[in-house]
C-alpha cells in the first residue's frame, strides 16, 4: 500500500502540469476572538472523517537536516508582489503582516516576488525603481521586527514555458538583487526560482541556477540561497538538483500531497481536480463520487476508491501518505548531506476547517522533527491564514501551525 501511495503521488505530479493560479480572495471570519478567527459553523451536510490522525503512528525519524537558524517557522506573503501588479490578486502588503506574523512567534517570512513583471525585456533587465521600492519596504518591515525574509522569485512564467530564451534575463534579475542587498545582514535569502515546472526540467533548471548562485556569489560571498526542485519543488525530483558544494545554498521542497485533497476545487486546477467534500483523513463518513473527468483518469478513481473504501493506515488520503513523502525527503538528506526547507504547504478554503487543521498539523510536526524549516502558504487568496482587517488568524490554520 505505501507503494500504491508513491505511485499515486508520482501520477498526480505528471497529471497536474498546468499553470498556476491564486482563485479569488476567500471571505474570512465572522467574528473576533483574542488574536484568532471564531471557527465558522459547519453547514449541516458537511463531510466529516471517521477517523483520528493521532490513530496511526508516525515511523520513527531515520534522518534529520541539519537547521537553519532564523528560517524555522514562516508564512509566505502571497498574492501581493507575485501578482501582475500588487493588489489585482486582493492582497497590498501592509504593516500588519508582518506585525502579525511576529506576534504569532513566527521567524520568518518568505516573499514571493514577480521580478518578471516589473524589468525590461532586453540586458541589462533593469527593475523598475517603484518595484525596488516596495520590496526594500518589506525587507525593512522584516528587519524592523527581528524577522528574516527570504526574497522568493516567484511566477516567472515565461521561463517555465520558454527556459532558453529566458534564461539570461533570470541571471540578470539575480545579478540586480545580489548588487542591491549586498549589505543587508544574513537575515534575508534569496530563493532562486519558484516551483520549475513545464519546461524548466532539471536538465536545463540545474545550468540556470548554477549561473544564477554564480552571479550572486560575486557579491554575497555567504548569502543563504534557496534552490527549487522541478515539478513544482517535489519531493521526488530533489535527487535530481545539482547544486555546488556551498553550505550556504540548500533545496528547498513543497508539500502539497495528497493534491486530490489540498487542491480540491481549485479553479486553477484541470476539471479532474473538482471532486469537493473531500476530509482529511480518509475514510469518509460517506464515499464521495468523483467528477465526471475524474472517472475517466485510472489514478484519479484509484485514489477515490483508496479513500472511500481503505481503513485510515492504508487509506490514499491518510497520514501515511504523508510520511511517505516525508521518508523520500529524508533520502534526499542522506544522499546530499545538504540542509532542506519546506517553503510551502497549506489545504485550501475549499476543505472543511477540521480536515484543513489536522493535515496542517501533520504536515508542520513531521517537518519539525527533521529540523527542517517550514512556510505556510498564504496570508491571503484561497489558503488565507490571516484577516489582516480583523487582526485575526484563521482558526483551523493556526490551530494546525501552533497547536
Ligand atoms: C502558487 C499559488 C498557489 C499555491 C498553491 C503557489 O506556489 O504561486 O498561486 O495558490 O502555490 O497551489
């Protein structure tokens, strides 16, 4: 079963090949309590698992990686500067951000950044003085707070699709950003390119971001870099980074497993995807029915019928699938004896708030026990962790993240 797990997770992986994209802001909380979101109510008709995660016990960890001080405990601050323009996707970075962030006991904020939009197409790729702007503003936000900030190159679409022709132009941006921040403390990073996919495989990723590393290396001799596996920063595609023997650059992974679950109706996600009311663990009280398009895929009806019908230890949806994908994390740190990140994970509004807070939890705890520093994805758009307005977390997040 646990082979059925990988199995499963390789094939999502091929089928999920699309472009991403936030969907519309959710609506937040309704009420206020003491620094966190009152849980909304659930509708009556609302799934609901059958069974405890605390059912299952986690293996044993066989290999931790080595910490990263500062870059422990994060939230990504999306939707804003990854954006065409900051606010089209609903999130302006504010002060707030990151006094919240802060008062959460967080260290850390990752900021994904859309360079691609705001340089000029030719060399030398000059960045736009307004863009530099907000972003200088954010790194002193961070700074002002005692908090690290990785600066995350983040939606650069052009260069999945078309890595050649764009590859000079990621050099260039990243000879900007090195020039820039060369003197700003160890306490911000840099995160070469976010999730390669496409056409970004590893054969032409590992080239561009041994340029990129080069070209920052001129100027910041120690600077933390961060560097993506492809297939959207996979666990299973870590092997396949070539990296420099720099104990300042480490490989940086995403989990997003089971995505059948976190992803569940995501209108940026293909039809197969649409299958709702999907809890976490598996088994349901009820079985789901696949959408139609779903039905017609072998892996995605294998996965139904794995969580409608398995008991919780061998279930598609269960903790184990988690702790697979942990163990081949654990490879990785073996094999490269380099220290790892998790700069993303979350469960979308989509799911209800139990499910989200108990997969979060098992996500965060396995990635704390092997040291490795995690990032919730995202103050805003559909995974919202924060109501800024309010001053709020959203309940079942920070449940999963702190409780
Ligand atoms: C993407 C977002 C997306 C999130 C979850 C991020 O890397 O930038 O657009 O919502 O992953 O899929």
């Amino acid at each position: 079963m646990r082979l059925l797990h990988l199995l499963l997770g390789s094939t999502w992986l091929l089928a999920s090949c699309v472009p991403r994209r936030p969907g519309a802001a959710s609506t937040g909380a309704t009420q206020q309590a003491p620094g966190v979101s009152a849980p909304a109510p659930l509708p009556p008709d609302a799934p609901v698992a059958i069974h405890r995660v605390s059912e299952i016990e986690p293996p044993p960890v066989a290999v931790a990686s080595e910490p990263v001080p500062g870059f422990m405990r994060g939230i990504n601050l999306g939707n804003a500067l990854d954006a065409p323009q900051e606010g089209a996707w609903g999130v302006t970075l504010d002060e707030k951000h990151f006094e919240m962030a802060k008062a959460a006991g967080l260290d850390h904020i990752r900021l994904p950044v859309r360079f691609s939009a705001h340089a000029q197409d030719e060399a030398p790729y000059t960045i736009e003085d307004s863009f530099w702007k907000r972003v200088d503003w954010a790194l002193d936000q961070a700074a002002a707070r005692g908090l690290s900030i990785i600066i995350d190159l983040h939606h650069y679409e052009e260069l999945m699709k078309k890595p050649a022709q764009h590859a000079d132009r990621v050099v260039g941006i990243w000879k900007q950003v090195a020039e820039r921040y060369k003197g700003r403390p160890a306490s911000v990073a840099f995160e070469l390119i976010n999730e390669p996919c496409n056409e970004l495989k590893s054969a032409l990723l590992n080239p561009i971001q041994k340029r990129a590393i080069a070209a920052i290396r001129l100027t910041n001799p120690t600077r933390l870099i961060i560097a993506n596996s492809y297939f959207w920063a996979g666990a299973d595609y870590l092997k396949e980074l070539e990296l420099p023997p720099d104990p300042n650059v480490i490989a940086s992974f995403h989990d997003y497993q089971p995505i059948l679950f976190t992803h569940q109706g995501m209108p940026f996600m293909p039809a197969e995807f649409q299958t709702r009311g999907i809890v976490f663990p598996g088994p349901p009280a009820a079985p789901v029915t696949a959408v139609e398009a779903g039905q017609k895929l072998d892996w995605v009806s294998t996965w139904i019928n794995s969580y409608n019908s398995q008991p919780i230890a061998t279930n598609a949806n269960g903790p184990n699938a988690i702790f697979d994908y942990f163990k081949i994390v654990e490879a990785y740190i073996k094999s490269s004896k380099r220290r790892v990140y998790l700069g993303e994970f979350g469960v979308s509004d989509n799911a209800d708030p139990k499910s989200r807070e108990e997969w979060l939890r098992v996500v965060r705890k396995e990635a704390e026990k092997r040291k490795i520093g995690w990032a919730i994805w995202d103050d805003g758009g559909k995974f919202r962790a924060l109501n800024v307005a309010l001053g709020t977390w959203v309940a079942p997040i920070h449940a999963g993240l702190f409780e």
